[in-house]
C-alpha cells in the first residue's frame, strides 16, 4: 500500500471516529457489533498511521488516544486506559515532536479511563493534571478546543466535572 493510501485512512479514520464520539458513540449497551466497528475504527486509523513512512510519533500518540476514548466509549476503560498511557509515554519519549496539547489530552485519557473504572482518586488526580496542561497551552485557539473537550463527559461520576 502506498503512503498516499495509508495517510488517507489514517485521517479519514481518525476524522470518522471523532465525529462520532462528538456526536455520541455506541456505548456499553449497543449491539456488540456497533461497539467492534467503532473501536476497528480507531485500531485501523492509528494502524495507518503507524505504517506510513510520513507518519511521525506524534501521529502514534494521537492515534493511541483515539483508541483509548474510544475504548472507554464502549466500556472497556482498562483498555482505554493502557493507551492512554502508551499515549503518554510516546508524548514522553519524543517531546521534540508532539505538542504541548499532546500531552495535556494524554493525561486527560487517563483521568477519563481511570474515572470510568472508578477510580475516583486517580481520576482526579490526572484531570488536575490535564487541566493545568491544558491551561498551560500556549496556542489559545488549541487551549480553547482542549479545555472545551477536557469540560465535555462523560466523566462517570467524577465531581463537578460531569
């Protein structure tokens, strides 16, 4: 498969499944073959991204956090949260290539998954730790768009934040 192709599903992936998870994704009680197609969904995107020669670390971290909330979308957090955390640590490993707003979303991931579990404490602890991330962007139009998903739920329970 050409770059070209593999870039293009990457994206188009990616694109798919944010719109769906912005305008409400199949949850833990739709049919389990809804549930499967949308977590294929962001399997295949950040799969795409990963095998294309132009795809960078960045590109593998935002595709782990995909996974992750999509994972807990259809309620399956402990696998949300190991990507979320593989998030984290590509964020970690190449700094030189992620942005600021990478790990900020990173840490929310894992502040959601660990809230869907519900594990409250730890929850808490890592969307304390995205919201100052978050308000620590320094492009304000991708603060704004991080801070308004970050405010967004579910949040399954998890203080005023739901």
């Amino acid at each position: 498969m050409t770059d070209d192709l593999h870039r293009r599903f990457g994206v188009e992936g990616n694109n798919e499944t944010w719109r769906l998870l912005d305008e409400g994704p199949p949850g833990p009680d739709s049919p389990p073959e809804e549930r499967a197609r949308f977590l294929y969904r962001a399997y295949a995107s950040a799969y795409h991204w990963m095998e294309t020669p132009s795809g960078t670390a960045a590109n593998r971290a935002r595709g782990e956090h995909l996974i992750a909330r999509a994972a807990i979308a259809v309620g399956i957090p402990d696998v949300g949260l190991r990507h979320a955390e593989r998030c984290l640590e590509l964020c970690g490993e190449h700094t030189d290539l992620v942005e600021d707003w990478d790990v900020a979303f990173a840490e929310e991931a894992i502040a959601r998954a660990h809230a869907a579990a519900g594990n409250a404490e730890a929850a808490g602890e890592h969307h304390a730790k995205a919201s100052a991330l978050g308000a620590a962007i320094s492009d304000g139009d991708d603060r704004d768009v991080f801070l308004a998903e970050l405010a967004r739920g579910p949040w399954f329970g998890l203080g005023e934040t739901d």
